[in-house]
C-alpha cells in the first residue's frame, strides 16, 4: 500500500471573498535581508477553494495543498481558526 504524500499547509488572513467558493489568502512572514540583515515583511498570496463560502474578509484560516481546481487555485481551506472582529 502506497503511503501519499505530506501536504503543505499555511496559515495566513483572507484578503478576499469575492470569488464563488474561493478566496485569496494572504502568508505574511518575515525573512532576514541576505545582505544587509535587516527583517523584511514578505507577503505572498494564495487562492483557495471555500466550498461551504463561510470565510470573510480578515480571518484567519488554514489552508492545505490539494489537486488543481482551476487556473490559479491549488488550495483548499481546512479550517478557520480566528474569525474577524
């Protein structure tokens, strides 16, 4: 029996529920500047399937890899761990 492989997954704040069943997440994460040292915000955006449509903008979610949906979705939402205040 064939083990299947880990999955990615990332935490990160919707920027976005526009979308029918789909929503933008937005990974912040900070990385040291190679030459200078200094800390940078690096922000890279995600589009993931929400099939139920229960995200709004500014949650925070869990999202994992998955099979491609569409052009720019490979993301689906896992779970929704803060809602927006």
């Amino acid at each position: 029996m064939e083990k299947r492989n880990l999955r990615k997954e990332r935490i990160g704040v919707v920027s976005s529920n526009k979308m029918e069943k789909s929503i933008v997440v937005a990974e912040t994460k900070r990385v040291k500047h190679p030459m200078y040292g200094k800390f940078v915000l690096k922000t890279k955006k995600y589009v993931a399937h929400d099939e139920q449509n229960d995200c709004n903008e500014g949650d925070t979610v869990r999202i994992m890899e998955t099979r491609p949906m569409s052009k720019s979705k490979r993301w689906r939402l896992v779970e929704i761990l803060e809602r927006a205040k």
